[in-house]
C-alpha cells in the first residue's frame, strides 16, 4: 500500500478538483492526501493528528504543508476548521447541516445532524431586521463512552450538496 492515497473516493476526488480549480489551484499530491486524511476518518483531528496520519502514506510531507494544505481546503470551502478556547483548531470535512459536540474530558469532537428544518425555527428567534446566513451550533459537555462509541460508528452522513454546485456567494462575503 505504501505510495497509494489514503482511501479517498473518485466523487471526494472530483470534489477536491472542481473546488480547487475554481479558486484557481491545482489538485497536488499533498493536497490531495491532507483532505483524503480528513474524509476517511471524520474525528475533527487537529493539524498535528492530521500531519502524523498523512506522513504514514506520505513521508516527506512536512508539518509546514500540512498547515498550508489545510488552510488552502478551508479558503475552497471544502472543510471547516472549528476554534474552541485554549484548544488546536480542528478540522471537519462533513458539508452536511450538523452541529458540533466538543467531549470537554477527551476533547473528542462529534458531528450531530440536524433536521431539516431546524435552522428555520432557530430564525424565528431573531429580530426584525435580523437576517442571518449562517449558524453555527456548538455543544460541550459530556460524553458517555458508549454513546462516543455509536456516534462514531453511526459517522454521521456526508452531504456534498453545496460543494457539487459553484457557491453562490463571494468569498469575500462569507465569514468564517
Ligand atoms: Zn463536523
């Protein structure tokens, strides 16, 4: 196996591409292989988590790329990259609508879907006026090891809906 990409998909792979070349770049080795860690195992690793796996395929890979690919994959939208206080920034390639849930005793981060229609309902919280694009939603607390345990097997579906189309927004209008 040594040399071969981590189990990346040819739709993970099309995806990359597309949304790579429509920021102007190129699909490279190391890109490729930083986003193909991230989509096989989706436990929002950090940068250093990430650049330990992606050197086991890819030995000359140094921890300086593995930040500049990451940061390249979150600029084309392709993963989000989560900040919690006093913590490394953790990586998420699921473009599902999901929720985040930091286990604050193992700092392990765990995707929860959302329904359909509960961004909407959260809307109607909001004030005349108030029109928002975007939510982020955000859970810590505890977790029981076998409740991590189903989460983690269940690994929480991966939706490339707003990737196989071209955004629509601008890249300046988007915050991160
Ligand atoms: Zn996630």
């Amino acid at each position: 196996m040594l040399g071969t990409m981590r189990q990346i998909t040819e739709r993970d792979r099309k995806n990359l591409t597309a949304a790579l070349e429509r920021s102007g770049l190129r699909a490279t080795r190391q890109r490729e292989q930083v986003f193909g860690v991230l989509v096989s195992q989706r436990d929002h690793p950090t940068a250093e988590e990430v650049f330990a796996r992606a050197r086991k395929q890819l030995s000359t890979i140094s921890l300086a790329t593995v930040y500049n690919c990451l940061e390249t994959l979150v600029e084309c939208d392709l993963i989000k990259k989560l900040n919690y206080e006093r913590e490394p920034s953790r990586y998420c390639p699921n473009h599902g609508e999901h929720a985040h849930f930091l286990d604050e005793a193992t700092g392990r981060v765990f995707d929860i879907d959302i329904p359909k229609d509960f961004h909407e309902t959260l809307t109607t919280i909001l004030p005349k006026g108030f029109a928002a694009n975007k939510i982020k939603l955000s859970f810590s607390g505890r977790v029981e090891p076998e409740a991590a345990e189903r989460q983690s097997n269940s690994s929480a579906s991966t939706v490339w809906e707003h990737i196989d189309q071209p955004n629509n927004q601008t890249k300046q209008n988007r915050s991160r």
